[in-house]
C-alpha cells in the first residue's frame, strides 16, 4: 500500500484531521479567542503649519476666487480675511503661539476659509446662486454669512493683538511722564537780553 493510500485511510478515520487549523480557527473567532493582532504603529499628528504655511494658504485662497469664478461680493469678503491675516501674523505672538486666537487663525486660513469656497466651488454657480437651500437663502448667501463671520473674527483678533503693541506705547509714556515730568511743567526758558554795542558812540551823541 503507498503512502497516498494511507494518507486516504487517514482521513477517512479521521475526517476533522484535514480540517484541524480551519476548525480551530472558526472556534477561537466564535468564542472571541483570538490572537492578539499586532500593535500598530502609532499614528502621527500631523505637523503644526509654520508660517510660511499659512501664507501659502492664503494665496491658494485669493487664487481659488481670482478670474472671474465667484461673483464679486465674495472675492471681497474673501480678500479682507486674507488681507486680515496677513496683518496679523506678524504680531500674533502677542497674544501667545498656544493661545484659542492663535489657532482660529492658523485654522482660518488652512481649513475654515478655503473649505467655505470649495463647499460653494463644488455646486453649480447658477443653482448656487439662485436655488434657497437654508431658511430661503441661497448656497451664495450662506457662503457670504460664513465670509462675513470669518472676517469679522479675524478683525477682532487684529484689534487685539494691536492693542497690546498700544499698551506698550502707552505705558513707556507714562515711564517718561514719571520719570522727565509732564510737558507742561518744563520751566521756560528767559528771554535772551542784547548784548551791549561795542560800537563807538559819535561826539555829537548827548552825555
């Protein structure tokens, strides 16, 4: 007899023999014993935008509605919250790099405002413009109040970290003041006397 015939006797005997693995496999997944699968590896956060980041954000937005592709109310409203931006960046660590507005601006010119033109890219323009899709306003007026909130956003967060260059402008000002004394009180100056005529005096002038 040859060994595939006894290969044949074996698993006639035995038929769970051929299908030991496969079994063992179906119980250790119906009673939920499985092996551990392998830890994956750890995901990584994404990069925190530079500024240079940032500012490249803020030319893809002014590129994304330049040529003609939105209508002109949201190209402007688009243009002032870049233009806010733009300002603000030089001054934001005023208000500290970790800080709420920090992020609100990072995520404005990343995320909040280039999603709103896409969101609006994406439609039909005449549909968009025309057909009400929230409380009778059009996809264009939604948009417009989402460019209106940003810019107003980024407006105050300006105001606030100016103020802050302010607060340094005022109180070196009152150091002076303390220090020099107020303007008003400098004493003035006599009034300069002429100096005595060295010239001669004529025979004919009176004693």
């Amino acid at each position: 007899m040859g060994s595939a015939d006894l290969t044949d006797l074996t698993r006639a005997a035995d038929p769970w023999a051929s299908t030991d693995m496969g079994f063992k496999d179906w119980v250790a997944k119906v009673t939920g014993r499985l092996d551990p699968e392998p830890v994956a590896a750890m995901s990584v956060a994404p990069a925190v935008p530079t500024e240079h980041d940032i500012m490249n954000a803020l030319d893809r937005a002014d590129a994304m509605v330049s040529g003609g592709v939105v209508p002109a109310p949201v190209q402007s409203r688009v243009k002032r919250v870049t233009a806010t931006v733009r300002q603000t960046m030089p001054r934001l660590r005023n208000l500290g790099l970790g800080s709420p507005e920090a992020y609100s601006v990072m995520a404005t010119a990343t995320d909040y405002l280039p999603e709103a033109i896409n969101g609006y890219l994406r439609l039909p323009r005449e549909w968009a413009d025309s057909r009400p899709v929230e409380n009778g306003k059009s996809s264009l007026l939604v948009l417009i109040d989402q460019l209106d909130l940003l810019g107003s956003t980024m407006d105050k967060i300006f105001d606030a970290v100016v103020r802050v260059d302010a607060a340094a402008l005022i109180a070196h000002g009152r150091f002076l003041q303390e220090k020099f004394g107020h303007p008003d009180n400098t004493p003035t100056r006599p009034p300069m006397m002429n100096p005595p005529s060295n010239t001669p005096r004529s025979s004919l002038d009176l004693p």
